[in-house]
C-alpha cells in the first residue's frame, strides 16, 4: 500500500449511479478536495467512474485528478455553507436499497413540508444546536396543519424527528463532532391535539351499535360483506383489500394477515409486508360471516371490475354511507377498527388478546388508544379497592 500524504478525506470517494430523463446514465465520483466535497461526472462510463474512483483511494484526489487529465474545480471565492436542509436532500439521495419506496416517499415528504421549507431546514450544518430542534419541536408540535386543522400526532413528530437525527448521525463526524437531535424527549401528547386521536393520527372513534346498523344499511349490496368483515376482524385497510382467498381457511375460520397495500410515487399501490411484525398475525372469523364473501377472484373483496378496491374510491363509496346514514363527527373507515377493539374492551375481553387481534406492535400501544375503555380491568380495579376499603365488622 503506497504511503498516504495528507488529509484522510483526500482519500474518500463513492459512486452514486443516476438515470437522466434524455435516458442516458451519469456515473458521478465524489471526492473531497481541500476540505470540500465535490463531484467528477462520467457519463455512460461506470469502467472510468470505478478507475478514477481506485485512483482517488489508491493515490489521493490530486494526484487522481493528475492521472486522468482532469482539472481541479475552481473555488468559489465565498462558498455557501450546507444547510440541513441541503444535507437531508444529500441523505435521502445516498440511501441505500434496503430502503423501500414508501419509506423514502415519507423522506422526501418530511423534508419538503416538515424541515424545507421551516427556519430549521436553513441554518447551516455546523451551526444546529440542540436549542434549534428543541424549537422546532416545540413549534411542529403546537402548529396545527393544514389539512387537519389541529397540531400533529406525537407518533408523527416522532417520525419527522427520528427523520432528522438519522440524517444528522450520517453527518458525524465528518462533517459535525456530534448529533444534536440524538437523546431529546419528545412530547407525548401535542398542546392542544384531540383526545379523539390516536397515535397514528387517525380518528379515534368508536360507532354506537345504533350508528352501526343504520352504516351497514346505507351501504350497497356488493359492499356490505367487506365492511362487516373490517369491523368483525379490525383489520386495517391496507390488510383488509390485500386479502386473498388462499387466506382463508374455511374450514377452521382461519384468516391469515401477510401482506398489506403500500403506496409510492415511483410504484403507485404495491403490495408489501404489514406494518409491523406482530402485524402478520391469523385471526378466527366467524363462518356465517366468511361464508358471505366471494373466493372466485384474485383478491376477496373487489369492485366492480373484479379487480382489487382502492382506498379512494372506497372513501367515495363510504362517504355516501356516511351521508346517508348520518352519524355524528363523519366517522372515517378506520373508526371500524377502533370500533372492534372498543366493542371487544367493552364487554371485557383482555387487553392483551384485543391488542394480538388487532397487530400492535405491543400491548402499550393497545393500552394508549384504548386504555379509556378497557371496562374489565378498571371495575376489577374498584372492586378490589371497595373491598379492601369495607370496614371490619366485629
């Protein structure tokens, strides 16, 4: 190995592959030269890409530049330093393939709405403080959005946060000693956020059995069975439209999670793993219901065409329900599930078998959502305390 002279980052280089529009390819090597990172473009030549590459980590960049008849960059006489914002669009690019699409989509949705386009996205690097997320987080958490009209779920702050320090951490220590994000508390409930809300920031609510009767009427024919079944099994919707009819055993009542439907803006809907491991889970359902079902086509419950039924055109189809059937608050279709583990909770099942049903990641979390309705264990709680508190008759 020849002797290395000079700063170990002028020995540091990678290659990032990137397909233009005009359908040809451009092989781009980043290098570090005098303390800045800079790119040295190949196009269509991933061979010349790899050579300058070895050059770069065999010899250093300048004598690589040498090697390959390449020019330094001029330097700029005032080079704007990289920003967070800069830095996180530099980490989304970099990751790797183990990442999926719906994750990388959550990524770029972050950092354009949540980092981008906030006072935090603009400060420097080397300049963020711990006191510059604590603002952040403390502003994001007492902002209502746009869309909701109230401020966020804690589960999404913890996202957009997790986001930042993962980006951050890829940033030490090359270009920062230290993750300024790494160790902070978030906060477990937002200023001002809806008890009717769980941690995913879906609605929390739970129809009356009145409520119930007059949804099911109000729906057609063809789609009765599919919204029986989402509040018999509390699937989530992405579990409930990716069932197939080899998930069913009939026979036994078996009906088997293993896949749930996924979005992205590369793939559009794709099929993927449930949301957590606990997600992919068998759950008995009664036969009279599963008898009502369809096993003829691709997937158990279709529209019109025999194809798969997308969330949209479902909401279109619920919506009209909803209007319909008139219930107070405009309940969500994923006030179905809640409905399930309300129902379940109410009439005393355990805890624990309500959150197994349902495919939490634990039983904390069945416990946050639905901990206001656990029936069983807070009359079991008074009794005992009534008769630990009775006086002692003699």
């Amino acid at each position: 190995m020849p002797n290395q002279t000079g700063s170990p980052q002028d020995y540091w280089a990678s290659i990032r592959k990137r397909e233009r529009k005009n359908g040809t390819v451009a092989y781009t090597v980043l290098c570090h030269l005098d303390g800045r990172q800079f790119p040295v473009t190949f196009d269509n030549s991933e061979a010349h890409a790899e050579a300058f590459k070895a050059a770069v980590k065999a010899h250093g960049i300048h004598r690589a530049l040498k090697m390959h008849d390449l020019e330094p960059p001029r330097r700029e006489a005032s080079a704007a330093p990289t920003t967070v914002a800069q830095w996180c669009r530099h980490y989304i690019d970099h990751l790797t393939a183990a990442e999926d699409e719906y994750t990388i989509d959550c990524y770029e949705r972050y950092l354009r709405m949540d980092i981008g386009t906030r006072p935090l996205g603009s400060i420097p690097l080397t300049k963020l403080t711990e006191e510059d997320i604590a603002a952040w987080v403390n502003t994001m958490a007492s902002t209502p959005r746009v869309k909701t009209g109230r401020p966020p779920a804690p589960k999404s702050i913890a996202n957009w946060h997790g986001f930042l320090s993962a980006a951050l951490g890829a940033a030490v220590p090359k270009l920062i000693p230290a993750n300024p994000a790494a160790g902070r508390k978030l906060p477990k409930r937002t200023a001002g956020a809806r008890a009717d809300v769980d941690i995913d920031g879906h609605q929390r609510r739970s129809l009356t059995e009145e409520e119930w009767e007059a949804l099911y009427a109000a729906f057609s024919e063809a789609y009765k069975p599919m919204v029986q079944f989402m509040i018999f099994s509390g699937f989530r919707w992405g579990e409930v439209s990716s069932l197939k009819p080899g998930d069913v055993d009939r026979k036994t009542g078996e009906v088997r999670v293993r896949r749930a439907w996924k979005w992205s803006q590369k793939s559009g809907y794709h099929l993927g793993p449930p949301k957590t491991d606990t997600s992919r889970r068998e759950v008995i359902i009664d036969k009279d219901i599963l008898d009502t079902l369809d096993y003829s086509h691709e997937y158990l419950f279709t529209n019109a065409r025999g194809t798969a039924v997308r969330y949209h055109k479902f909401r279109d189809i619920w919506d009209r329900a909803v209007a319909k059937a008139k219930p107070e608050d405009n309940p969500t279709p994923h006030c179905l599930r809640h409905t399930c583990g309300s129902w379940l909770l109410n009439s005393g099942e355990p805890m624990l078998a309500v959150s197994r049903l349902l495919g939490h990641k634990n039983i904390a979390t069945t416990s946050d959502i639905y901990g206001h309705v656990d029936k069983k264990t807070r009359q079991a709680l008074s009794n005992k305390m009534a008769k630990l508190l009775t006086p002692v008759t003699t």
